[in-house]
C-alpha cells in the first residue's frame, strides 16, 4: 500500500530523532528521499505503476485519467484523488543542473498571463511554483536529476491545496526515472509507455465511442 513517503508526515518518535541528532537526520532523509534516477532505485516493496519514462505509486483511492493525441502518443497520465489531481512528467535535460530555475520562470510568466497570482515557496527540491486560477489552487514542482527534468503538478480545490501538496511530495519521494540513453533535445518530454492492459482499455472505449457516433 502506497504511504505519504519518507520524511514528509514523520511520526512523533522521527520528529523527536530530528531534533535529538539535528542536521545529520536531516542530511539523512534528503539521501533517502527520492525521485530517483533508474540507476539508483531502490529494491523495495513501493508498487509503481511502469510508464515507461517515469514509474510512480499509485495513491490508495487514486484513479488514472490519460490524455492522448489524435495522432496516437499519450501526452500526459493524471493520477485523480479525493484531494486534487496529480500531474508527474519527465523531460530531457542537459548534464549541467538548473533547467527548472528557467523553466520555472517561464511558466510564472505564462501563468500570470493567463490571468493566476503566482508566487514562489522553498520546498524540498528548492522553488516550488504556487498558483491561483478562477479553475484550481496549482502547484509546481521540479526536480533536476541527472539529464532529465521531473515535473510534479497539483491541481485542485484551494480548501484541499495543502492535502494535495502533500500527496505530490509522496508521489514525487517514491517516483523512479528512466531517461534512456538516445540524445534528446532539452526539454523534449520523456516518451510515455502505457501498460498493454490500460492500452487494451482505452482501445476498447475508443471503439465504443466511435460505434455510438457511428449509430
């Protein structure tokens, strides 16, 4: 069963070893903590759903929603819960680290354009973008890791932002990433690979929709 991850809803006892041993826990918990890089992945219990670039725990209650072009490629998968939907997607990133400071600061931009007050938060990953649109109470995410960007998003009610936040962290502390080894440009997003019996699904309600409109 998928947890709210390591070192983002400790139990009294870990808070009380924190304060006990101070920075060494902390340093600790920040070598413990994902996202990871396929190369290092832990051999644990964690079920991950495989989508290929990246391999994320499904939240207890959670329900996927995919969005896939005319043309046929998934553009993205949504992990849908009682709190807010979840948002995880890869990107190719250069060996040096910092595209999320830029890329952050683009998406600021664009989302102030579209009408939402931004500001910024200091998370666990360094900023953390924090939106409010007429729609939902969002939240950015980013990782850099090596040659590839991870980029969580939470979207939701505002009275449910907080929950919501928390579920990305887990999300993000247990993901796994596979950036492959073929060059790509930065920032082309990582490939995402459905799972046959998921693709089989989606087939089949495609089909479905297409013989309705045909009668």
């Amino acid at each position: 069963m998928f947890g709210w991850g390591r070192g983002r809803a400790k139990s009294a006892r870990d808070a009380a070893e924190d304060e006990l041993h101070g920075s060494a826990a902390e340093d600790q918990d920040a070598l413990d903590g994902g996202p990871f890089d396929e190369s290092e992945a832990p051999d644990d219990e964690v079920e991950r759903l495989d989508l290929g670039s990246v391999r994320l725990p499904v939240p207890e209650g959670g329900q996927l929603q995919v969005e896939v072009d005319p043309a046929g490629p998934v553009r993205a998968v949504h992990l849908v819960t009682p709190v807010g939907r979840l948002t995880v997607s890869a990107f190719a990133a250069p060996r040096s680290s910092g595209l999320w400071d830029e890329v952050g600061e683009e998406l600021a931009d664009q989302l102030r354009k579209d009408g939402a007050r931004v500001h910024t938060e200091q998370g666990d990953w360094g900023t953390e973008l924090v939106a409010d649109s007429p729609k939902a109470a969002l939240r950015f995410v980013g990782v850099d890791g090596p040659r590839w960007l991870l980029r969580g998003v939470a979207a939701g009610p505002a009275e449910l932002a907080k929950d919501c936040a928390k579920l990305l962290y887990a999300v993000l502390d247990e993901t796994i990433v596979v950036r492959g080894a073929d060059p790509l440009p930065v920032r082309t997003p990582l490939p995402i690979e459905l799972p046959e019996a998921i693709q089989r699904h989606i087939q089949q309600a495609q089909a479905q929709n297409n013989n309705g409109q045909a009668g």
